[in-house]
C-alpha cells in the first residue's frame, strides 16, 4: 500500500474537507435535532455515489463501501455530528450562526474526518477489500446517548463489524500527532440527584426540627470519603457534587428540603456497580440516623471505554507508518467519558486523539469552551489515519 499516495490524495481534498468543516460549523444542532446536519452529511454521500440508510434514532446515518480485493472482514468507522449549548466567541467567518449552540467539542471535525475517509477509501478501493461502515452519530452529548440507541435499534447486527474505530479532537495535541491509551481508557459517567426532606423550623431550636442541610452534608463527606478510600492508579474514581441547595431557609430558618446533584465515575465496571450499591446503603444511613427522607437517583449514564489491546497496538503501528513514530504519543486514563464506549463493550474497539492545536497561531483553547477551535490542516490527517487504518486492518 503506498503511504504517499494516501498523504497525497488527503491533501489534494483538504480544501474540501474545510469547506465541508466550516460549513458544520456555522450550522449546529443540540443532541437529537442534528436534521439540517443529516441533510447535509446525507447530500454529500448522493453527490459522491455512496449508499447509506438513514433514520436512525432520527438523524443518524450508516453508509458503507466495498473494496475491490477480496477480504470477509467488515470494520466501522464512527464520528458524532451533535453541538453543545454553548454561545461561541464573536469575530470568526465560519461562527455559529445559531445562539447559544456552537461545535465547541469538535464534532463537526470528526464528521468532516469520516466523510474525508469516504472520499479516500473510495479513491483507492482498488487497494483494500472487504466492507468498511460509516456511523455518523447522533446525541453523543446527551444520555442516554446516541450510540446506546442505535445500538437498541440494531446497529450492531446491521453492520456486523469486525471491530469499531472512533476519534476525537485533542488540544493537548499538537497538529500532526495522534494519541493513544490500550486497555480501559475513560470512565463511565453516572449522574446523582438527591432529595433530602426533613421538618422545617426555627434555626434558634435544633431539637424541633429534623435538618437536611445537616444530613446533606453528612451525605457529601461520606460519600466523597467512600471514593477517596477507593480510588487508585490502576482504577480510579471520581465522586463530585456541583449542585447543592435548599427550598426555602434563611438565617434563622431550616428549610424543609434540600437538593443535590453529582457526578459518579469509574473505570472498572464491577466496581462501579458495587458503589451504586453502597452508595444507596449510605443513603438509608443517614436517612434513619437523622431522621429525614434521603432519596438517591443514580441515573446510570455511559460505561467505561475499553481500547482492545491488539487493535490498539495495530494502530499505533499503523500511525507510525503514515506520520513517524514522532508523531505517535501515549496518552494517560482519563476521568471523562464518551458513549463510544457502549461499541467497545459490546465489540473490539479503538478511540483514539487528534492533535488539532497550533500554538503559533493561538489555536489551543480546550473542548467545551467558547473559543475552541481547531488548525483546520487536523482534517487531512485524521481522514488519513482513519481511512488507512481501515485499509490495513482489511488487508491484514
């Protein structure tokens, strides 16, 4: 397989892919109403000859491609095409045009990168064989997550895939390298409401009241005493509350109820279970011991991303072949978590980084931010990376 040929042919189309990119980006849509971006992505696909089915969970889209050699392997490749609500800074020829939704994760990049491997894997069929599926995705951002539901509306038994491969911008990275973590790399993601109710009533006479705020407290430090006890290097964790507030009280006055709302992450799922449980158990604790109400909601929200090892290893030394081992960077675990993860729990997977920062020209403010933004030249690489690693892994 010609290396330079791919490098080539991906700079000759980046002009393409940055109108393509800038286009996304001038046109976002929250998790679940990407159907201007679903036209959009679908009006490339009949405008290059590459057939899809759509309309999954609404506004997600599945095309494929066949090679020309002979190969029984299948391998997906997946972006996610939903914005965040977030109003982006002002000044830029291809901003958001609408308020308070803006690209600020990247995702119109990771879009722009599939449909850029489309257009290479299809220049150069005559060099690979077997089946690569595109999965442009909705709602990554939003639970229960896109992945999740189209995974409930067949997906996995549509594409019969060998394995699932999925990027994701990082601004850590400088343009030109790619990044990667083999084994369990991002946490799980699990959400915490909680109602405390007690008996309201004058601050000035403890014993006539039952206190939420007081078993509230209580409830945060054991809690977060529980997850520091836990956590480790080899399996961390992660117990945050962001939200605390009552219904009412005052300085001489105690409120009737109080609410909370939390984060819960994990990397061992076994783990993670076993504290939905215990967490409960502390919940009722407190509740009797103070004589109050404490309701506990874990809404469970993406697993753990597990990188299969073999392919990971196959694809570091994929990258170093199309860009030079300088270029190739081992990343650490991180405590945040993606629904690509409900693919690599369910088959051999790979997520790995994009360098898309350029420090020279100002470009690394981080993902969720309104001045994110990336070196527009990250689009030929990662439609590159992505579309070879794809040849490789059918030809191996």
């Amino acid at each position: 397989m010609k290396v330079e040929q791919i490098k080539t042919y991906s700079k000759e189309i980046l002009d393409e892919l940055v109108g393509i990119r800038r286009h996304l980006h001038k046109h976002p849509e929250l998790s679940f109403q990407e159907y201007k971006t679903s036209f959009f992505i679908k009006s490339k696909l009949n405008e290059w000859g590459i057939s899809f089915q759509d309309n999954w969970v609404n506004t997600g889209i599945v095309a494929d491609l066949t090679g020309e050699l002979t190969s029984n392997k299948n391998l997906a490749l997946r972006a996610d095409i939903d914005a965040l609500p977030i109003q982006e800074v002002s000044g830029r020829i291809y901003g958001s045009e609408n308020p308070n939704i803006m690209h600020a994760c990247g995702h119109d990049v990771h879009t722009t990168c599939l449909l850029g491997s489309i257009k290479i894997l299809k220049e150069f069929k005559h060099l690979w064989g077997g089946k690569v599926l595109f999965i442009f995705q909705p709602g990554e951002e939003k639970l229960p997550g896109g992945a999740s539901l189209m995974i409930k509306e067949g997906l996995l038994e549509y594409m019969n895939a060998n394995v699932i491969i999925g990027q994701h911008v990082h601004p850590p990275l400088e343009v030109g390298k790619v990044g990667f973590h083999s084994g369990r790399y991002m946490a799980s993601a699990d959400e915490l409401y909680v109602t405390i109710t007690g008996k309201g009533g004058h601050a000035a006479l403890p014993d006539d009241v039952r206190d939420p705020i007081a078993a509230g407290a209580e409830l945060i430090l054991t809690l977060k005493k529980l997850a520091t006890e836990l956590d480790n290097e080899i399996n961390p964790i992660v117990l945050s509350i962001g939200k605390f507030w009552s219904e009412g009280g005052a300085t001489n006055i105690v409120p009737e109820r109080v609410f909370m709302e939390g984060t819960f992450r994990a990397m061992d799922e076994k783990k993670r279970l076993d504290l939905h449980r215990k967490m409960e158990e502390i919940a009722d604790q407190i509740g009797n011991e103070r004589e109050v109400k404490v309701d506990l909601e874990i809404r469970h929200g993406y697993p753990s991303l597990f990188n299969d090892p073999s392919l990971t290893s196959d694809m570091k030394t994929w990258a170093v072949e199309l860009l030079g081992r300088e270029n190739v960077v081992e990343l650490p675990k991180r405590m945040t978590s993606e629904d690509f993860a409900f693919y690599s729990q369910a088959m051999p997977g790979c997520f790995f980084r994009l360098g898309v920062s350029n420090r020279l020209k100002g470009i690394s403010a981080p993902v969720h931010s309104s001045n994110f933004d990336v070196d527009e030249s990250c689009l030929s690489l990662g439609a590159a990376f992505m579309a070879y690693s794809a040849m490789k892994y059918l030809n191996k």
